[in-house]
C-alpha cells in the first residue's frame, strides 16, 4: 500500500467506531465491511490527506482512488469517491472506465450516487466537444447496460449541471426512454423512482422540467 493509502486508512480505522460499523453491517451489507466512520470523518480524513501530500497530479489521485477501492471496506470507497469528487478538474474521459467499474461494484446508493453526481457528470460536463461526444456514446452504453447502477449513475449524472439551469434534459428524456422499453416492471420501477428523485431535486431550484407522462 502506498504512503498515502497507509494514511488514510490508518485515520479511518481510528475514526471508526465498532457499534456504528454494526449497525451499517446489520443495515446495508453488500458484501463490505464497516470501520463504522461517519461521513464527515471520511472527508476530514482525505482533507487531511490532501494537505500532507500536495501536489497530486491526475495518475496520482486516480492510482490511490483505485487503491482505496480496491478493499471492500465502506469508509475506504468512500474515501475513494470523496478524493475524486475534490479532483474532478484532473479527469478526463479515459477515467471513464474506471468510473464504470467502480459503479458496477459499489451497489449502494451512498456510493453510486456522488459518483454520478459529483464526480461523473461534472467531468463529462467540462469535456471538450470532441470529448464530450465521446463520453457521451459511453453514457448512452450503460443506458442500455442491464446494471441496474449503472443507469442509475447515468440518469443522476446531470442533476448538478441541472441543477444550475444547465444540462441536456432532452438527452435525459430519451435515455430514460430507452431505459423503461426495455426494462422488466421492477427495473422499470426502479428507473421511475430516480427519475422522479431527478425531477424534485431541480424543482427545489425553481426550475420546472418535467418528464412526459409516457415516462413517470
């Protein structure tokens, strides 16, 4: 383990706390384990990180966010979205892949959705053109993909962009179109629901945009 993985995962440990981390097991599961860190002890942790080991360029924050995914522990992939999320400048679209294989395996809304939010549709947002057409023909991919988490992580990437009177809304109509014909009743159900979670976190913002009938 490299330096600052050491040192990450060494704070998060200390942070934890054997009841929390029970409760979270008992509570979420899926196959990880808990240090029983809070969330805002994750972030402190890689805050703290980032100031001891400045200057980190893209390979270095991509190399350690894989490394901290790569043990099974909630609090380190967390770690690992949180440290993207402050970097995001850094990634381009070749980071992509990465991001699929780490949203094909958190299977946890607290884990997919500031991927897709904070970290995959600010990224694709920033990209040039050429690009962003590229990412783009990515995106529509895993519409189509049966991962239920990955077409999650597809239809929450704009919120941000939406958020802030920007965004493709008619591109987000027609994946989330694409997604309901050829989804079972519950993963089409499941589409619903984040589509409709899509529609009440902009209108907080005051924006009305609202999905077809066909569609919710």
């Amino acid at each position: 383990m490299s330096e600052a993985g050491e040192f990450v995962d060494a704070a998060l440990q200390r942070e934890g706390s054997w009841q929390r981390a029970a409760e979270q097991q008992a509570g979420q599961g899926r196959g990880l384990r808990y240090y029983g860190a809070s969330v805002g002890a994750v972030r402190g942790t890689v805050r703290d990180a980032s100031r001891r080991y400045r200057g980190l360029t893209h390979d270095d924050v991509t190399a350690l966010s894989s490394e901290l995914w790569a043990v099974p522990v909630f609090e380190r992939r967390l770690a690992a979205v949180v440290l993207l999320q402050s970097n995001v400048r850094l990634l381009d679209n070749g980071d992509l892949t990465r991001l699929e294989g780490f949203v094909r395996e958190a299977r946890l809304p607290a884990l997919v959705d500031p991927l897709a939010v904070d970290v995959i549709g600010p990224l694709v947002e920033a990209l040039q053109p050429r690009d962003r057409a590229r990412a783009e023909t990515i995106l529509d991919r895993w519409a189509q993909d049966r991962d239920i988490w990955l077409r999650r992580a597809v239809l929450l990437s704009p919120l941000r962009a939406l958020r802030t009177g920007g965004g493709d809304w008619d591109r987000l109509v027609r994946r989330a179109k694409g997604m309901l014909a050829q989804s079972p009743d519950d993963a089409g159900e499941a589409v619903r629901e984040v589509l409709a979670t899509v529609q009440r976190e902009v209108a907080k913002t005051g924006r009305e945009l609202r999905f077809p009938a066909a569609v919710l």
